[in-house]
C-alpha cells in the first residue's frame, strides 16, 4: 500500500499559497485492509476514508468510466491494481493532477508544474467533457487564479464549448451549478467566472438573464464602460474587494441590475425603471437553483432600492427611514451594512471609479445610527399604547435624521 498527497495541497504549495485542504490517495489496498488499520469508511459512491487520528481523507485510488448523462453517469474501479497516474489522468485540471509521495518527492505525469510556471489551466484529458462539474470547476479556477496572470488553453476552451453544443452542460444539477457559482463568488476575481462560462456559450444556457446583460448600453456620463455585461463583472469584482469571501455580497452584486436587459429599446441607453423590472429574473433564477432564502430576499431588496442609496442626499428624511425600514434593518441590523456594500460596489464597479468617494454610504451610516438609537421604552413610559408608539418612534427617527446634514461636497452637487 502507498499512499500519496494529491490535488490542490500539492499545487498551493507549488505556488507559494496555503492548502486549506489536504487529499490523500491510496494505491495498492483493498477496502477492507483500510478499515483494518482504523481508517473510518465515509465514501458513498466509491471507497473513501477518514484518517483515525487526523480525520484527513483518503480515497483509494480509482478510474472513471462514462456510463450515462451528466455527473452522476460515471462508474468507478477502486480495485487494488489502479495506479497512481490512472487516478491522476481522470482530474479535470494538469494543475490538479499532480501528486506527492512519502519523502515529498513531486510526481507529475501530466506537466501540471510547467502549466503552474506557464500560468494555464489546462485539462488533463479528452475525457474532461465527459463531466459537466468539470465545466464550473475551471470557470471557478479562472476566477481564483486569474489574479496571478492564468488564463485558459485554447484547446481546453474548445472542450468547454463541446460541452455546451453537445448538451452535456444541460445536465448539470442545479444544488451543483449553484454550489459552485457560490464558491466562485468568493474567489478573487469573479469576473472570470463570467467570460470562462460566456465564452464557451454556458452562461446563456445556465443564466440567460445575466448573459442577456452583454451588449446594452447604459448612459456613458454615469456608466464610462457603458456596457451593462462589463459593468456587472466589474460590480463583483469590486464587490470581492470590498467584502473578500463574502457569497452574499457577490450574489446580489451580481444580480443588481438584471431589468437593464429588459429595458424597451427604445428607451435605451436610459433604464427608467429597472430597478423594478428586475426582481422578476433575480425569482427566476432563485426558482431554478434554489439559493438561501437569505440570498434570494437581500438580492431583491438591492435591486429594488439600490438607486436610493446612490441618491441619499436627495431623499426627504422620511424616505431615508422608509429606506431603513425596507431592509428591515431595524430588526436586522446587518442587512444595512450589507446593503451598502453591494451599493458601494454598484457605483465604483465603473470604469475609471474603482477609486471613487462614495460618501452616500457613510452618511447613511451615521444616518442609520441616529434612527437605531431611538426606542419605545420613553414613549411607553409616557403612556402611549398600541400603534401610538410606533408612530412616535418614527416621527422621531425622521427627526434624527432631519438634524444630520450631508457632507458639504454633496449640497454643492
């Protein structure tokens, strides 16, 4: 029995980057030899086992044979006679499919090291399109890696797009396309996700109101990119920024303005509007992959109000509390900062402005403050009953509100 270190701890410590997860493979042993020695079975669809002191997984090694549509079609030999590079050959990326023995010596069959050097993601093997997964999977190393200067092969591309005209990516399971879409939204770089999957034809097939953004124009005095599709990577790009690791965030940056695709042509560069139109895609696509109750709900709320924010210093004190009240943030008092988030990446997330004040946000901070810090507790103490004192608790939050002044820059326009 050998057992050997695989997959992503061997190609982040070839870049210098932390392994947040460590794999194991195990060659030569059967399933039986493994529980002897105290490793614990957790495997369902093929042999995997827990370390008994480490609880690190080790996976006999195995090949895959394509045996139905879409990721489940497979069928597994985990027998004793599967090699090391068998199991290796059947990895999705070269850069994935490297390994390291007992001693630390590297064994790289498929030049996954020199694609490290070459900054490329690049697939193993013609059998690559026989798992849709596998699809996501680069388009979320794009978003990961494209930081450091990788891009994709341009045979792997072509594999991508054989995929999509073949209809394989049409079997993908939503609990997986959303699983990996959230995962990519916390990379660094989540516009990559977009053009790996647009480029290969994929993002029509799997977020066609999102893909439908591409190519309307916006208003080039607000929006110097004009593009609504460019505008929209460079929304969770910024969004990545300022809230790193944060899928939340990302999600509703992503789908902020998805009713600017649904904007009249005839109206266009203007989209008078779309904050409201766009609640309808953003349920779609809720429909088909179910994300968090907690995504869908904060995603409609930024769509729905995210110009108000941009428009603070407009607003009468009335409608700033109507605001706060929308987010439900008095009993939800994170859904503010995270609202303001996503608006801060809305307005710097445009060309030439990712460096951009953005004083609304503050200012509606402080604003939030002064209206969180009345209570009932004086109005009950008073007397008051019933919906007197929500009455009274508003009238005086619209008053703290009304006593803050915007910064001087914003009342001199």
């Amino acid at each position: 029995m050998q057992i050997y270190l695989v997959g992503g701890a061997v190609r982040d410590r070839l870049l210098g980057r932390p392994a947040s997860d460590r794999d194991y493979v195990v060659v030569g042993a059967t399933p039986q030899q493994m529980v002897e020695q105290g490793y614990k079975p957790v495997g369902k669809d093929f042999p995997v086992f827990l370390h008994p002191h480490s609880s690190e997984e080790y996976a006999l090694a195995r090949t895959e044979r394509k045996s139905g549509r879409g990721y489940a079609g497979f069928a597994f030999d985990t027998s004793h006679t599967v090699t090391l590079e068998d199991d290796l050959r059947r990895r999705d990326l070269t850069i994935n499919a490297m390994a390291e023995d007992a001693a630390g010596r590297l064994v790289d069959p498929f030049g996954g090291a020199q694609d490290l050097e070459l900054r490329v993601l690049r697939h193993v093997s013609d059998a690559f399109v026989e798992d849709p997964v596998r699809l996501l999977r680069v388009a979320r190393f794009a978003a990961r890696y494209a930081p450091l200067g990788f891009t994709l092969a341009p045979e792997t591309q072509t594999l991508l797009r054989a995929m999509v005209d073949n209809g394989e990516v049409d079997h993908l399971v939503a609990e997986r396309v959303w699983a990996e879409t959230r995962r990519a939204l916390t990379e660094p770089q989540p516009s990559a996700f977009l053009r790996v999957l647009r480029d290969c034809g994929a993002l029509a097939r799997l977020f066609p109101p999102i893909d439908a953004l591409y190519g309307v124009p916006q208003r080039a005095e607000y929006h110097p990119e004009i593009d609504t599709g460019i505008h929209t990577e460079m929304v969770v790009d910024m969004a990545a920024r300022l809230a790193p690791g944060d899928p939340l965030i990302g999600w509703c940056a992503l789908v902020h303005d998805l009713g600017k695709a649904l904007t009249p042509t005839e109206q266009l560069p203007r989209h008078v509007g779309h904050e409201a139109s766009g609640v309808a895609p953003i349920r779609a696509i809720a429909e088909r992959y179910r994300p968090p109750t907690e995504f869908v709900e904060l995603a409609v709320l930024c769509c729905r109000l995210h110009l108000n924010a941009h428009r603070a210093f407009e607003l009468r004190p009335s409608t700033v509390v109507e605001l706060f009240e929308q987010l439900d943030g008095f009993r939800k008092k994170e859904r503010i900062e995270q609202f303001l988030l996503v608006c801060s990446a809305d307005k710097r997330g445009r060309l030439g402005l990712n460096e951009a004040p953005y004083p609304q946000a503050d200012w509606l901070r402080q604003a939030f403050a002064a209206a969180a810090a009345i209570n009932a507790k004086p109005f009950v103490a008073q007397g008051l009953t019933g919906p007197a004192i929500g009455e009274a608790v508003r009238r005086k939050r619209v008053a703290a509100v009304a006593a803050l002044k915007p910064p001087a820059e914003s009342r001199n326009g």
